[in-house]
C-alpha cells in the first residue's frame, strides 16, 4: 500500500457483461458492503467488505454507507459551446441551428470567453457525474485549446477537436478547408494522447461542409489513424433531404462519410434516427458508434431512436448514450436515461435502469474502444466513480424510503426510480482519477 492508496466503502454496480444480451445475474456486479481499493488513479480491487478488510486494516477509510458508486459516466455527444443556450424555444434542427446556436458559438473566437465556458461545462459535468465526454467545440482553435486545457488540469477523459464547416453557415461561422487541415493537424500532434486526451476529427455534419473538406477529414483520419472521427448522422428528415441534394452521387447519407474514408471502428455518430437497415447493418460491419440523445431527439422534435436495431443480435452496432447539450434539455445523464426510457415506451418496449446504466458507463466505453480503461471496476481501470444518494430530494426520500437494496431485484427498484426522479443533486460525489473533484455538500 503506497501513500497515494485510496481505499472507499460503499454498495458499488457495476457490470461485467452487456444486460441487453445477458441476464441481469450474469451481467451486473453488485456489491452489498464492498471495498474499492484504489492506487496511482487506478483500481487496485474491489470485493466484498469482508474479503478485504485484513489486508487494508491499516488504511484509512471513506465511508459512504448510505450510498451506491458507479462507475464514472460517459457521455458520448455534448457541445460545451451550446451550454449556455440550452433551452432555446420553438424550432427543428435546421432553423434551430440558424437561430439559436451559430450566433452563440461565434462568440468562442475569444479565448477568454471560451475558458470561462469550458470551466464551467466540465465542472458541470462532473458535478452530474459525467467522468468522459466527447465534446464538439467550434471552428475556433481557441475553443479547442481551452477545453483541452481545463480537461487537462482536471484529469478528464474528453475527447474532442475542432468543428470543421465550410458551407450552409453564417459566414462568420465558416473555415477555409486547407486552413482548417492544418490546424487540426497541428492540434492532433498537440493533444492527442497527451495525459488522458484524445482527438477527434469533427465535420459538424455533411450540409456543412463540401466535397473536399470531407476529403481533407478523411486525408487526417489516413494519416492519424488512431483519432476519432465524430458527427452528426441522420437526426431530421429535412437535413436528410438536403443531404441527398448536396451528395447526389452518395447513395444515402451514410454513404456520404463512407465515401470519405470516415466510416470505422473509431467513428461517433450522433442520433441515426432516420436510418434504414442497409444503414444499420454497414454500421456493424464498419464497428462505428452510435450517441443515442433522447432529450435531444424529443426537444427538436427529431424522432424516435431505434435502439432495439442497433442491439440486433445479427446486426449490432456499438451505442451508448449522449446528452447533446443544446438541443439536449440537461447534461445530466440521469435526466437522459429519463427520456431514453420513454422513447422506447413510446416504442412499445421497456428499457430497464440496467440497461440504461450500461449505455452511459461499459457500453459506452466499448463505444469508444475504450473498455480497456474506464467504464467498469475491473483492476488496472482508471478510477472514476460517481457516488449517487437514492433518496436526495423528498420525493426520492418517500419513494426509496428504506436503506440499502439487498439484493438486484431490490436495485433495481430502488434505482430506477432514482432514474425517473433524479438528477445533479442525486449525486453525492465524484471521483475523477481516484481524486474528489465535486462533491455535494461544498455546493
Ligand atoms: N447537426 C448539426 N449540428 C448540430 C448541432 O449543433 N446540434 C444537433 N442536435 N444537431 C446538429
Ligand atoms: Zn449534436
């Protein structure tokens, strides 16, 4: 045991297998009175109270013992330059954009003001518990530089790049496509991989940009394979159809980032509301992933994701869940497992908290390739972690009235309805890296 050992007792959740495919005993890990031991920022174990007190009888404790840890939440689409017009009335996707949101994200040419944002997003993020983000910023490399800059300091898993846009936007919102290569270039060799960083290449999605900036974008993901490729995908019916006249040669709008070289197994697509089979199936081929954002897809009026398609088991395609702030109603994840349980409703089928917990930690993870780092308990894991308090508000005290589920079928009770009703104040705690970055009580 080394000064830096952490050693946490609480009921912790987790899972081990995908509760979509698996039973929920075979899936889930559940520990009642469990210890999580964690050293250097990584899991060193975790197991029952009882199985490891011996051996860390000497460390001190921190104790939850009215709580539930999980692991850190992942969200898998959110634009931190959209944080402050969340909520924006009256519009779908296209004018949506034009009214509300290209006027606000022209003001993160200043540096200053893109800092004040960034650290207000990612302390946001974390006090809801969010650990990993994959973010969208703006045409700005300002906007880039101080979201990596306050990730960095704070330890966060965040994925992000620059937004490429070329056409079909205000031109103060417009790049030049070599311009715009270069920087993000420059901005790759920077941040990518530098601590827990990572970079993806960004076209807002295909009505922004032409023909040969996604060729610029396909020319990066050749030369860097190992970035992500991050955009929209499908989300509105108009935006398709514009689509089609811009591309005529594509033969769907899917099609379009194919023919660039931007369809793989490190690919993130936002809503794929509008998709057909052929779509879904060159989707699992390809190991892309889907960001399923149900407050997002409600708000503008979207439609209703197909998550059932995607967990085919002939053909699956990686998803997990995403927020997309601001078109999306709160970056809370919880108020998105929310909706995410009533677009399915409204599909005739029931999405358990299980399986919505799974999108928003492993299934996001294995979304992102990134199941080797964050997402579970598992050892050598980097050690993110999110405390949650069942009953935080008074309706959430009556409804969970008595302490500890003790058993999942008593989890999953008591944690579903943590789900419907809950939101930043259900979380007690986060840990990022094995460090307390919010926590309740100091707001
Ligand atoms: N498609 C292109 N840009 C955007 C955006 O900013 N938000 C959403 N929801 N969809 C988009
Ligand atoms: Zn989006």
């Amino acid at each position: 045991m080394s000064s830096s050992t952490k050693v946490i007792r609480s009921s912790f959740l987790d899972f081990v297998e995908d509760p979509f495919y698996q039973s929920e005993s075979d899936s889930i890990r559940y520990v009642l009175d469990g210890l999580l031991v964690v050293e250097d920022g990584k899991i060193q174990a975790l197991g029952s109270y009882e199985s490891l007190k011996e051996r860390y009888s000497d460390a001190e404790i921190i104790s939850y013992p009215d709580k539930l840890i999980t692991p850190g939440l992942i969200d898998l689409h959110v634009h931190y330059p959209q944080t402050e017009m969340i909520g924006a009335y009256g519009e779908q996707l296209l004018q949506w954009l034009d009214k509300y949101t290209f006027p606000v994200e022209a003001k993160f040419k200043d540096a200053e003001y893109a800092r004040t944002i960034a650290v207000f997003f990612l302390d946001e993020l974390l006090r809801n518990g969010t650990t990993t983000a994959v973010v969208l910023t703006t045409i700005f490399p300002e906007s880039v530089e101080a979201l990596f800059t306050e990730a960095q300091s704070r330890k966060m898993r965040i994925i992000a790049g620059q937004m490429m846009m070329t056409r079909n936007a205000p031109d103060f919102l417009l790049n030049d496509a070599s311009t715009a290569y270069g920087q993000i270039r420059e901005q790759i060799q920077q941040w990518h991989g530098l601590d827990r960083l990572l970079y993806a290449i960004t076209p807002r999605f295909a009505i922004t940009s032409t023909p040969e900036e996604l060729s610029l974008a396909g020319k990066l993901k050749a030369e860097y394979p190992n970035v992500y490729v991050h955009t929209h995908l499908a989300e509105n019916v108009s935006e398709v159809e514009f689509t089609a006249e811009l591309f005529p040669e594509s033969k769907d709008y899917l099609n379009v980032y194919e023919q660039f070289g931007l369809v793989s197994d490190r690919t993130i697509f936002a809503h794929c509301i509008q998709l057909d089979d052929s779509a879904f199936t060159r989707l699992s081929e390809s190991g892309a992933a889907i960001a399923f954002c149900p407050t997002s897809n409600l708000f503008l009026g979207s439609g209703l994701f197909k998550l059932d398609k995607s967990k085919s088991t002939t053909t699956p395609v990686k998803v997990g869940l995403a927020t997309d702030v601001g078109a999306g109603t709160s970056l809370s994840q919880l108020r998105t497992m929310c909706d995410a349980y009533k677009v399915m409703q409204l599909q005739n089928k029931s999405l358990s908290v299980f399986q919505a917990f799974y999108l928003a930690t492993l299934g996001a993870a294995k979304a992102l390739s990134l199941e080797d780092k964050i997402g579970s308990f598992e050892v050598e894991k980097e050690a993110d972690f999110v405390v949650w308090d069942l009953q935080a508000t008074p309706i959430m005290k009556l409804r969970n009235p008595d302490g500890k589920a003790q058993n999942l079928a008593e989890l999953a009770e008591k944690a579903f309805a943590t789900m419907i009703l809950g939101d930043d104040r259900a979380v007690a705690a986060t840990y990022v890296a094995g460090e307390l970055l919010a926590n309740h009580s100091s707001y």
